[in-house]
C-alpha cells in the first residue's frame, strides 16, 4: 500500500519551465558538472532524457515525464531500508495519512540473528509533524550491527510495513598491524603475468602461492592482484580484467591443473599430459613473452573435464567429504553460480560451432535470457556441462583460498588484496540473468580531461541506485561479500563510483554523458560493516578528479587513499615528500594503466602513442615531452634532498638513464614515507620498459598479455632483488617508529 501524499516537489516542477532538469535531479543525474578546466559544462537535454527513458520514467513529453516522475517518488508508508551507524540514535520516518490513529500500531524487529524485540509506537513517537504535511517520526532500540527486519503493525491491516535496518560500524575494517601503526609493504601483480618452469604459460594460482612465500619471507605483508573476476571461457581473448563477464566469479583459467587433487588420481589426464605433444604445446606456452590465451585455454581445457569426471566418480557417485564440501559450495552460491555455470556451457557450446558469437547479445533470441524456458531446457538437457563450470568455479575458490590461508600462515599481516573492478561486460553471466539491478540502456566512464579530450567509455552498464534501494543494497552487498573472501584487503577500483559515475546512453561517446548520483553515505556504511565480517581492510582507487564532498567521507569511512608518486606535485611542479601522505593510504610509484618506471622515465610511452597515433595533435605531444622533462627533474631534485640518491647517479636528468640504482632510490624514497601501505611492482625490480596495459587502446597493442621477462626463481635468485627487499623492510620498520 502507497500513502497518498501532498507532493511539494510537484509543484515546485510545475512553476519551474523545465521540468526535464527537476525531474533529472529527483533521479540523481545532474545537468552539468565541473570540467577538467575548471569550468561549468552543461549537459545536453536529449542526454537527460535517454538516461531517465533507461530508468523507466515515460520521456514522451513534459506531462508524462511528470507522472512518471509522481509514481517512481511517491513515497511508502516505511522506506524499504534504513541504514544507520554505530551509536546513532536509530529514528525511523512513516508517511502516514492525519487521520491514522497512532493507538492502532505495534512495532515488531527480527533481528538477523533471530532474536525478537516489539513495543508499542504511542510510547516511541519523537515528533509527528502530519498536521503540516510532515512525517512522524519514532524511536527505537539499538540495535548490533547486521541486518534486521522492521514490521510496523496496523490492526485490521492484513500485511505489516515492512523495512530493512542495516546498523554499521562508523568505518572499515584494519588489522591489529595497521592499527599500531605499521608500515607495510608488498607487490602488486597482474597474475597472468607470473612465469614458473611448470605453469601453463600464464601465472596461475600455485605461481601465485610461489610469490607469496617468497614475500613473505622478505618480510613483506601483502600481494596485491589484478581483478581475478570471471572473463569469458568461451571466448578467452576477451582478456580485460577490468572487463568482466562477473564480478562474483573467478577466471578459471587461474586455476594451477596439477595441483587439483583429481589430477593425481587420473591416469587419462596424466598420459594427456605427458604425452610428447602436450609437453611441447605447455614448453611453447610458457617460453613465450605474451600470454596466448587461446592456447592456454585449449591446454587447460582439455584436461580439466577429465578431472570432472574423476571427481564425480570417485566422490560425487560415492557422497564422500569432498563431494559434500562441493554441494555446499554449490548451496551457498545459488542462483547467481547457477547463472555463471549456464552461461559458460551455454556460450561455451553456441561458441564451438560458431566463433563470431562474442556474447549473449549475439545468442539466438530464444537463449538471450537465462530466464527464457530455452535456457532452462537447455540446463536441464545438458547438467552435466552446467555441473562441470560449478566445479571449475569451485577449484579455484579452493586454490585462492588456500594461498590466503598460506599467507597468514606465514604470518603476513595483511595476504593477498584484491582488486574490485568498477563494473561488468555488457555481455557477459551478470547481465544475462539480470533482473533489473543493472541499466543495460547505459554504460560508464569518464568526461573529457586534458589528456583524453574526447572522454573514455567503458561499455560497462551500472547499478541502478535506485532499485538498490528498492531491494535493500542485496546485489551490492552481495558483490562485497564475493570479492572480500579469501583476502586481507580489497582494493576498490574508481572508488569515486561509490558517490557519482559518469553515465552514456548505450552508443553515444563519452563527450554526451552526465553524472548519476549515488545514496554515497549508505553504500560506505554497508562496505564498513562488511569489512568487518570478513576482517578485509579497503583501499580505495580515487584518481583523476575527486568531488571535494567525497575526501572526508572515505577518510572517515577508513578507506586508504591511493597515492600514485608521480601524481602528488604541487602547483610549482615540485614533489611532495612521501613523509607528507596521509597515514590512511597505500602509496605507489606506477600503476597498471602507466608505463613502468623505465619506461616513465625513458619516454616509452609518450613514443609508443605517437607510433600507434594516441597523440594527432603535435603540439600536445612535444608538451607532454616537456612536461616530462621537467618531471623527471624534480624527482631527482626531492629524492636527493631526502638523502635516497646514490652518489654514482648525476644530478641533471637530461642525463640520467632509468637504471637499477635510480629505480632502487625511488622505491625507497617511497618507503621511508608515512602511508601504511606501499605497493611495487616486480616489473621495476627487473628493468622492464613495456607496460601491461595502454589506456585508450583496444587493438593497436597486446594489453593484459605481456609476461614478466623471468621466472619466479630467477627473480628472488638475484642478489640486488634481495638486497632491496631488505632495505624495504628496514626503511619501513624505521618509518613506523616516526
């Protein structure tokens, strides 16, 4: 039931002669924004309608608009949810009719842990300002943090009015260490770039317990990981981490072959395996430089569904331990693994007899749903191919959770962090079986700035905020909980989507988008009680323009900025010292989408964009060279003013190559810094100069392809690797005595 109330917005929007932007700023999309020149850009009417159309308001004209507009807004008697922080008094709104007899209602709380509190509302009201078309407004108990369910009982009313109330801690989880004030330090890798004598040619979850160990070891405390979410088996070129088919699923093909217990047991898969060719195609794959990923899957792929079959012999038919471990895996990942395991096998097969079919767009009609009765033909006709991706999902949960264990084990304060991307393919499992929680009519990205004068767009569709607030945050709590299992950290990349993104109607660029507002303060009320329960502390990637409103609200959620060397100057162009970052960050010198610091230095990529025509204004490129001229200038002037510049390195940067003393100053310039978190990259420890990744490219270079130039091994067998490791361990051990 819907209160009819007086609307005074309503009117507001009938004596203002636009009703489009009203209507607009009701929804949260705003009709124009700050530039990257400081300048106030309007957005484009028919960009505002096609975005309200995309969230179902009728855009035929003023009148529908308007009505539409009556009907998405008017308000409940109870608001879905309520989400309040620790020590708040927890007061809740109704919108109730002056003639409601308030004598006529009981509360009632179910809490998540099932414990039942009730009262009367008479003896719980605050204030109750219906006289002048107000709201009443009553108090109630505090409450532990969860989720917990509020009914509002009327008497001769068959249903109650129902709420959530979530109750949050005030901000996000820390470790112990962190707490205490120490200064931590770790890499940070892109997996598939790790290279091991035995992997599969692409870094795999035993490559990556490999690493941990040997950090650990050297005394740091974390590994940070590109996203690991599920691509597209199907199709493995489509290679983008930040790409994903899901983001509450794994990249199978991470999954390390011979350490899956079924291996050991099957003698198919191990005459595969070592069989001469087989042996030749993994040596081929592993010496080269770039992942080829359609050879990795074939090798992996061909071996992984014989595990299957052992696993459902030997266990499954037998109802053994680990049979059981896989049905409750099963059970706890429900609908959403049913979705990712149908699609696989459903793209899977549609992809073997036709390789143009890229996505669920492309499918057959009748299979564009997975609510379709096609769909759900087709599961039940092939389970077995279904079952088969819920095991693979399955493995590797179980190898990634094993190396976090590892990790602790090893008595690293932090283990493995995670890389949360900002959204998924428009393509891919999530918006196969959406039902309304993403805006498939829209995708992300950025406006145009100084360095991209035409903007980015993603082609990732974004959560609706409005319907999660109509289903009590679900599908984003239930992302946090995916994603912060088997890690001590997530890190959240554009953070800054948590407050506003930058929303395109589906086939437009960038240049015709607008800024759709987030429910920001409920959204990192949730992620702190999340945190919480999964012992994950949260980094939050906020580069590139930062709205002032969003600064102290991630301080004070205990969200750790991220603080990129080469972006903290000051207006004269000098550096500010490292000692002078917030405490509350991670800091780091380069980062996936920047050239490595040899190829910072060198120039690399200012050449490689001119090659692949990144730059066709001339004048903008030779001021990009100056720029970095200057650059490199002032970062040898403030690493030598704070004591980290050998002597054996001159002083004028005209002169001075990127090499390993100067990449070894840097690293430790940054360490001696105040930022609980350091991140390097294992690229700069081996001089390399080309990136994993150029933003803006799509065909013109390999991205999320190229390797690291040696093995694990040779890497930690090199006496200069160790011999920075330890000064890094020391410099930060000095830096939490400060």
């Amino acid at each position: 039931m819907r209160a009819v109330l007086y609307c005074p917005w309503r009117k507001a929007m009938k004596d203002n002669n636009n009703v489009l932007h009203q209507v607009a700023e009701l929804a949260g999309l705003k009709n124009s924004y700050v530039s990257a020149w400081g300048n106030e850009a309007k957005v484009s009417d028919e960009t505002l309608i096609r975005l309200l159309a995309s969230l179902g308001y009728d855009t035929k004209n003023d009148k529908t608009l308007l009505s539409s507009a009556e009907k998405k807004h008017k308000k409940d008697v109870l608001s879905t949810v309520q989400v309040v922080r620790d020590n708040e008094l927890l007061q809740v709104e109704m919108n109730l009719g002056k003639s409601a007899r308030i004598s006529e209602f009981s509360w009632k709380i179910t809490t998540e842990e099932g414990e039942v509190l009730e009262g009367y509302l008479q003896s719980q009201i605050v204030s109750d300002e219906r006289e002048n078309d107000g709201t009443l407004l009553f108090s109630l108990p505090t409450l532990p943090w969860g989720y917990h369910k509020l009914e509002v009982i009327r008497k001769r009313r068959k249903a109650p009015y129902e709420m959530t109330l979530i109750v949050t801690p005030k901000a996000c989880f820390k470790q112990d260490a962190m707490l205490k004030g120490k200064k931590m330090w770790g890499p940070s890798v892109q997996l598939y770039t790790l290279r091991t004598p035995h992997n599969w040619g692409i870094g795999d979850f035993g490559d990556l317990k490999q690493l941990v160990g040997d950090i650990a070891v050297r005394g740091g405390d974390f590994v940070g990981l590109n996203p690991i979410h599920s691509l597209f088996p199907a199709n493995p070129e489509g290679a983008s981490p930040y790409s994903p088919s899901s983001r509450r699923w794994l990249n199978i093909l991470y999954i390390d072959v011979c350490s899956v217990p079924e291996f050991a047991l099957c003698n198919q898969a191990q005459e595969l395996v070592g069989s001469a060719e087989f042996q030749q195609r993994l040596a081929d794959a592993r010496q080269s430089h770039w992942v080829n990923y359609s050879e990795v899957s074939a090798l992996k792929m061909s071996v992984l569904p014989l595990l299957f079959s052992e696993f459902k012999t030997r266990h499954l038919d037998k109802k053994s331990a680990r049979a059981k471990a896989f049905l409750e895996f099963v059970a706890e990942g429900g609908e959403s693994l049913l979705h990712q395991a149908a699609f696989d096998a459903l793209h899977n097969s549609l992809y073997s007899q036709d390789n143009s079919i890229w996505g669920w767009p492309v499918f057959p009609h009748e299979l564009q749903h997975f609510d379709n009765k096609a769909v759900q033909k087709y599961i039940a006709d092939n389970r077995d191919q279904v079952d088969l991706y819920m095991y693979l999902q399955w493995v590797a949960f179980t190898q990634i959770n094993d190396v976090q264990q590892f990790a602790e084990n090893k008595g690293m304060d932090v283990g493995l962090y995670r890389d949360l991307a900002v959204g998924v393919a428009d393509s891919g499992s999530e918006t196969w079986a959406d039902h309304g929680n993403l805006c498939l009519d829209v995708s992300i990205g950025a406006p145009p700035d100084i360095l991209g004068p035409l903007g980015q767009n993603w082609g990732l569709p974004p959560l609706n905020p409005h319907t999660l607030k109509e289903t009590s945050y679900e599908a984003y709590v239930q992302l946090l909980r995916a994603n912060m299992k088997a890690c001590g950290a997530l890190r959240i990349d554009h953070v800054l989507g948590l407050l506003r993104l930058w929303w395109i109607p589906k086939g437009e660029d960038a240049t015709k988008g607008a800024y759709m507002h987030y429910p920001v303060e409920d959204m990192l009320s949730i992620l702190a009680l999340e945190s919480h329960r999964y012992q994950c502390s949260v980094i939050g990637e906020d580069l590139g323009t930062v709205p002032d409103e969003i600064v102290d609200l991630l301080a004070e959620a205990g969200i750790h900025s991220y603080k990129v060397f080469f972006f903290e100057t000051s207006e004269d162009g000098g550096f500010y010292s490292p000692a002078h970052y917030q405490e509350q960050s991670m800091s780091a010198l380069c980062t996936h989408d920047m050239p490595t610091l040899r190829g910072f230095w060198h120039c690399d990529d200012l050449k490689m964009g001119e090659e692949i025509g990144l730059y066709p204004d001339p004048e903008q490129l030779k001021e990009l060279f100056n720029t970095r001229a200057e650059s490199k200038q002032e970062i040898l002037n403030s690493v030598d003013f704070h004591g980290y510049l050998p002597e054996g390195v001159g002083r004028d940067a005209s002169f001075v190559p990127m090499d390993r003393y100067l990449s070894d100053a840097l690293q430790c310039h940054l360490a001696a810094g105040s930022s609980t978190l350091l991140s390097l990259q294992l690229e700069d420890w081996l001089e390399m100069d080309k990136p994993v990744n150029i933003p803006g490219t799509v065909n013109e270079y390999p991205n999320w392809r190229r390797k690291l130039s040696v093995t694990l091994d040779d890497i930690f067998n090199r006496p200069q690797v160790n011999e920075l490791t330890k000064r890094l361990t020391d410099i930060r051990a000095q830096a939490s005595q400060k």
